[in-house]
C-alpha cells in the first residue's frame, strides 16, 4: 500500500514550541505509513536545529526562503503551488498562523485533497492592539479578515491546540474546530530521582526571547523578588530577537548575580529537573507545551492569567498582568516559603502525552 504524502508547513525548525511539537509527532508516527515533507520558510543556507534529526526520521526539507524582505515574502508565495504539485502531496498540514490562508490557498489550486489548518496561538504579535497606530490597526484589521476568509474557503479541517487558539484563528466558524492536544514525551520528563540539593532556588523559564513571552516584565519580577530574598537564580532558556536588550536591561539593573541565560539548549528535561519553579507572565500563547513540560517534570508554575487555564495539570498559580511585578513576586515568596508543591493530576497529563496526539492526528489524516 502506497504511503501517505504529508506536507507540514512550517516557519522553519528551531527550538520553539511549535516546530518542536511536529517534530516530536513526525518521532511518534508510524512512519511505514507516511512519507513526510517539512516546507519551511528559511533561506537554502539556513541549517535549523532539528534538521539532522529530521532527516535522520526519514523525513524530508523543502526549504523556500526567509520572509524577512517583502521580496522574499513574494516568493514564497510564488513557490508554493509548484511545490504542492511538485510533491504529489496527499495532505498539507498549515502551521504558518493567519499566513495559513495563502498556504492553503496554493494547496487547492494545486489539487490537494486534504488542506489542514492548524491554530497554535490565541493572538498575534502584530495585532492592531498592540499599537497605536490607526493606519497600521487599520491594515492589520484587514489583513487578519483575509486571512481568515482564506482559510476558511481553502481548508478541509480545521484544528487548534486550545479553545482560545480556535477562537482566535476560526472567529465563529471555532466551534467546527478539532482540538489536538499539545503533546510531548511525557516520560522524560517526570523526574525519577531527586535532584542534587543545592543552596540556591531554581527558577527556571523555557520561551523565545521575544515580546509575547513579556521578558522585560520577567526582568521586572526577578528585580522585586530579589529585594525580598537573595538566595535564588533565576534560569533563562531560549534565543530570539530581544536577547541583546534582555541582556542590556539585566546588567542595567543590577541583577546580573540572579540571572543564568542559557540560550538554546537540547536538555530540557535535565533543566528542568534541577529547578523548582516556572515563570510564565506571557502576553498570549495558545496552549504552550514548555508549560506542560515543566508541569510533568514537578514544577509549580506562575503563569499570567490571559493563558487558557486547559494547560492547568494542578500546578498552576494563575496571576494578572496588570497586579504587578511587585505582586508577582510577593506570590512567589509566599510559595517558596510555604514549601507545598501543588499536586499534578496524572489523568489530565496523559492527555497532553504525544502518543494521545499522534493517535488523534492519524485519525484525522486518514479519515475518508
């Protein structure tokens, strides 16, 4: 029986939670049964974190090009069809946000049969509240209502990691959505043995270092815990476009003694085993799998209220942004202090596991 062409179209294959999540599906499925393509929007010389172990999966990297220039943008947008006839593909499954809608629309008119629109976030960094520009919300506004009527003229299914995320993608058609659970490898990351003791307390993030993660405000937290206790460290992971200003504000401020930037690292689980407490004040996510990840190693996790309380296992103390970092930190005193480790339920986690996801994707893909 012939194996079943899958096209994933992605932004590219680094360390992010989105890229890393297909991935992890393409190290799950039943690859005897899919022949998978990964289209990304990298430059031809660009050598991603996961492509070595794509490759070595069996799966394939079609890379078109950045979308850093409007002239890359548009051709990217030429490629795309020719691409999608190119491959033959069964089923192209859009990971690209509001940019899904051309991605889709290229799939149609290049015949595929099977056009998947994937939700992973219930907000954009470029939304028009973000500014105050009324030309660019204007702009914005527009864009996102074309965008919306592209995919929902162009997809087949349509899927989402959260009912926010669902809401935020499909507006009112959300209710056909089909929520896919964000999954992971639940058992690297529960924590067998207790770790080392240590005479600091370890709080750790894992996130791109850009503005939806909310770092300044991070920076702001760290600031007012560190005037109420002294003998913490606080653990960074990731990269992105704000690392040099992250870096900047930290030494400005005093504060370089807490703080540990770890950039991109492949030992998540190892990280988080060493730490006790997870810092979240995101300005949106859809359903952030380091979130779970850090639940399922133990951790208790402060997270900003805005995020969909699904990611909840029981180890969630939900905060308001606006309540302040000297609140924040005031929270997260009291917790340190008080030493009871909220509970995680294990039922609910095993739903986030990524053979849960796996199975609920195959569904999907082969049904007629």
């Amino acid at each position: 029986m012939p194996k079943i062409k899958l096209a994933y179209v992605t932004h590219g294959l680094s360390s992010n939670g989105i890229e890393s999540l297909l991935v992890n599906i393409v190290n799950h499925i039943d690859m005897s049964k899919y022949d998978v393509t990964f289209v990304v929007a990298i430059d031809k010389d660009t050598i991603p974190l996961h492509e070595e172990t794509v490759r070595k999966l069996g799966a394939d990297i079609i890379k078109i090009c950045d979308l850093d220039t409007i002239k890359k943008k548009v051709e990217y947008i030429r490629s795309l069809e020719n691409i999608f006839r190119a491959g033959n593909f069964d089923i192209v499954h859009a990971n690209m946000d509001l940019l899904n809608g051309i991605v889709l629309r290229a799939a149609r008119k290049a015949g595929i049969k099977k056009r998947i629109c994937h939700a992973h976030t219930s907000s954009s960094t470029f939304s028009a509240d973000n500014h105050g520009d009324l030309l660019f919300a204007t702009i914005q506004k527009v864009y996102r209502f074309i965008m919306r009527s592209l995919i929902l003229k162009n997809s087949t299914h349509l899927l989402g990691c959260s009912d926010a995320a669902n809401k935020y993608m499909y507006s009112t058609k959300s209710n056909k959505a089909i929520k896919i659970s964000n999954g992971i490898d639940v058992s690297r990351f529960f924590k067998e043995e207790t770790a080392a003791s240590s005479r600091y307390i370890n709080l750790v993030t894992v996130g791109r270092l850009s503005s939806p993660k909310n770092p300044l405000f991070i920076i702001d937290i760290i600031k007012e815990l560190s005037l109420l206790r002294q003998d913490f460290v606080f653990n960074w992971v990731g990269d992105g476009e704000m690392k040099n200003l992250i870096a900047e504000t930290i030494k400005e401020k005093g504060l370089s003694e807490f703080f540990n930037l770890m950039g991109v690292r492949t030992d998540i689980p190892q990280i988080l085993h060493s730490c006790s407490y997870f810092l979240m004040p995101s300005l949106f996510e859809g359903l952030p799998v380091s979130l779970v990840e850090a639940q399922a190693a133990g951790l208790e996790c402060f997270v900003s209220s805005v995020v969909t309380k699904e990611v909840d296992l029981g180890a969630c103390h939900f905060i308001p942004l606006d309540s302040g970092a000297k609140q924040w930190a005031k929270i997260i005193n009291e917790t340190i202090n008080r030493n009871q480790p909220l509970t995680v339920d294990k039922n609910k986690l095993m739903k986030f596991d990524i053979s849960y996801t796996v199975k609920q994707l195959d569904k999907v893909y082969t049904q007629k």
